[in-house]
C-alpha cells in the first residue's frame, strides 16, 4: 500500500494508529488494538469464544498477507 501511495504522490506521516468495536453499547462485541491482551479480550467470555479466535486468526492472517 505504501508502495501504491509513493506511486501517486500521497503525502505520508509515520503515526501511530489503533482500532477499537464496541456494538451493541459493550452488550455486542468489544475489541481493541491496544493495551496488550486487556485490550484484545476487552470482554472476557471472549477468551471462550470460537468465532473470536477466528477472528483473531483472520486479522493475523490478513496482517501477513498485507506484508508480503
């Protein structure tokens, strides 16, 4: 992507981002990029949930695919 952007002449500035979800007013899904594994099971019956670690299995996957 960076490549892409230098291609076009995009501006770019090193930054330091996050990501957080919370749905359902913290009733749904809660997650977030920060704070280590506190942040990644924001909800602890989450650390017990299939479809969490699924995922967490496709943001991982998808991380190594975008650097390549």
């Amino acid at each position: 992507m960076v490549d892409f952007f230098e291609t076009l002449g995009v501006d770019m500035e090193i930054s330091d981002m996050s990501f957080s979800v919370s749905l359902d007013e913290g009733k749904g899904c809660e997650w977030g990029s920060r704070n280590g594994l506190s942040g990644l099971f924001a909800q602890k019956t989450n650390a017990l949930n299939p479809s969490f670690w699924l995922m967490i299995r496709e943001i991982v996957k998808f991380k190594g695919d975008v650097l390549m």
